[in-house]
C-alpha cells in the first residue's frame, strides 16, 4: 500500500494540533475554558484555508485561468513538459509546444490541497473567524491576543516548514 502525505499539509495540521494544545492548556492555567480555544483554531484554521485559497484565486493572477477551466479549458497554459503533461492527464499541443488541461473543471478554483494558498488570506479568514468567535463566547479578547502571540507562531513555524519542503518558499 503506497500512501503519501503531502508534507505542507502534515505540517500545517501538526502546527495547528501543537498550537491549539498549548492555547487550551494556557486558557485552563488562567481560568477560561479551553474549550472555546479549541472552538477557536478549528475554525481559524477552516476560514484560514478558505481566506488564503480565496486571496490565491483572486489576487496571484490564476483568476481566469480557473474562469477558463470551466468555460474553454484551451485558453489555459500548464507549465509541464511533455512528459509531467501526460502524467497530470494534459492534452500536449504540438503546434504551441505547451501543456492544456485535459478536461472541464469547474471546480479548480476550490481544490485548495492542489496547491495554492496566501498567507494575507489565511490571516484575514481566521482573524474574521477569531473576533466572531472570541465576541460569541465572550471570551476576553486582550487574553486572546495575549495567547496569540506565542501560540499562532509556533503554528506558523511548522506552516513555514512545509512550504519549505514543498518547495514554495
């Protein structure tokens, strides 16, 4: 059985998993209820995906390409040489020597574990989702922020490791 993990997203789960540890264990240590910091990096980290594979479909100039997927997948240029091409099920266009998507595909623009996510997007979403969440619970904000700053980069430092061995960065 040959199963793989993509090491970005092994990462960045590691990284959510170790700060959200240590974000309920300091909410318990100060009296709140951890629950509600556990609450608060599930949902920073789904409206984080969203927000980042949001900013990277309308701000990193792959907007139409995704528009064309759908509508007329032979305006859209894969960078693959031939070979790559055939493995990722492209059609090769001999006259243009470049690689075309194979088929329709109007959900591209969602596959966010294909790759492409912004850092600014990710923030946005998950600050949107953490002042809703925080004001919800009527969990103390200026604790929140406090735990914050040691707890979101230690998630950050094992997202930044990923990028690194995904080749991104």
């Amino acid at each position: 059985l040959d199963v793989s993990f993509p090491a970005y997203f092994v990462l960045l789960l590691s990284g959510f998993l170790f700060a959200t540890a240590l974000g309920a264990l300091w909410a318990r240590r100060i009296g709140q209820d951890p629950d509600v910091i556990v609450d608060l990096g599930l949902s920073c980290l789904l409206m984080g995906v969203v927000g980042g594979r949001l900013l990277h479909v309308f701000a990193d100039g792959f907007f139409w390409d995704y528009v064309h997927l759908c509508t007329d997948p032979s305006k859209v240029v894969w960078p693959y040489d031939h070979a790559v091409c055939a493995a990722r099920h492209g059609l090769w266009d001999e006259a243009a020597n470049v690689c075309r998507p194979g088929a329709r595909d109007c959900f591209a623009w969602a596959k966010f574990w294909a790759g492409g996510l912004t850092y600014y997007g990710g923030f946005v979403g998950a600050s949107a989702a953490a002042v809703y969440l925080l004001r919800r619970d009527r969990f103390p904000f200026w604790k929140a922020a406090d735990m914050a700053g040691f707890a979101v980069p230690l998630g950050l430092g094992f997202g930044r490791m990923g990028c690194l061995l995904a080749g991104c960065c």
